[in-house]
C-alpha cells in the first residue's frame, strides 16, 4: 500500500496528544449524562458527550476534546474519533457563529434546494464548506435532515427552518447579524 488518502474527515484532523481541560461544572455535567447509562456501558454516553465538548472547544471537535474524551470514557482515541467522523453533526474544523446546514438530499432538491443554496452563497460570498471572513457564517451541505414534507429546508445551530424561499431566507440571514 502506497499509503493513505486523505479523504474530508482525514485532511482536516490533526494529530496531538494534548488534553482538554474543562471547568468543573462541565465535568460535572459529563457525569450526569454518564450516570444514564449501565457503569459496563459507558460508550453508549459517547454521541452526547460529544456535543458536550464540540459545544466547550469553540463550536468543534479538536485532538485535545477528542483525548479528552477518549480518556474519561476510557476509550481509543481512535473509538471516539470513529464516532466524531460518521456523523455530520460533528464539526471537525471550525464553524461560524451560526452554521448553516442545506438538505441536499432528493425531496429538498426537487423542491428547490439549488435555487436556496445559491442564494445563500450568493448572498454571503461563499461557497459550502466555507467559512464568512467575519466568522459569522458557515455554509455545508448535509445529507438527509428528516423534514421532506417541508422541503427545502436547512438547520442553523439547532433550529430547523422549512418551506424555504429566497424571501424566507433573507429574513432568516437578517436575524442571525
């Protein structure tokens, strides 16, 4: 083997073995989301712990939240990152401020997606997978987002906003300055 391929996880994660610290009310939420699961399958708190810490490194996960976690869990590295990468729920670089997700799966495309796409990047001077200079906006397309009866839509943070039009957009856009 000629040796490996970067592929879009791959490229952008870099290798350290420094580890993360947290204040003690984050480890003490970390606790509580792992006391809801049995003390042999502490693993199965590795998906919300993940947001935990993707929400306290700055909007992303980075080598030392992901040591971190490996270590609290008492885990690989390589587990927690297995996880980290499968999802795209996970940012593995950093975002802006509100990240902007776009269906661009079949329902959101056949209802116009491309169209709302464009307009996005149009408007913000970007293309997906970027990033605003100002930091504000980060633009990504995303598979399936569960809301083809209200195609297209997209997610910014945690929120959902369906039904979209160009008109709907810009008032969306608008709020988020």
């Amino acid at each position: 083997m000629a040796g490996a391929t970067a592929t879009s996880y791959t490229d952008r994660v870099l290798r350290s073995d420094e580890i993360a610290e947290f204040s003690p009310e984050v480890i003490e939420e970390m606790k509580s989301h792992l006391a809801k699961y049995p003390a042999d399958r502490t693993r199965s708190a590795l998906i919300p712990l993940l947001f935990v810490v993707q929400r306290e490194r700055g909007g992303w996960l980075d080598n030392p939240g992901i040591n971190f976690l490996a270590q609290f869990l008492n885990l690989e590295v390589t587990d927690v990152w297995e996880t980290a990468t499968f999802y795209s729920m996970f940012n593995l670089r950093p975002v802006g401020r509100h990240h902007i997700q776009i269906c661009k799966t079949l329902s959101c495309r056949i209802m116009g997606e491309p169209e709302i796409t464009e307009h996005i990047c149009s408007k913000l001077g970007i293309r997906p997978g970027e990033t605003t200079e100002d930091g504000k906006f980060t633009v990504t397309m995303v598979e399936c987002l569960g809301s083809c009866g209200t195609a297209p839509m997209m997610q910014i943070g945690f929120d959902y906003h369906e039904d979209l039009t160009v008109e709907k957009v810009d008032k969306i856009l608008d709020s988020c300055q």
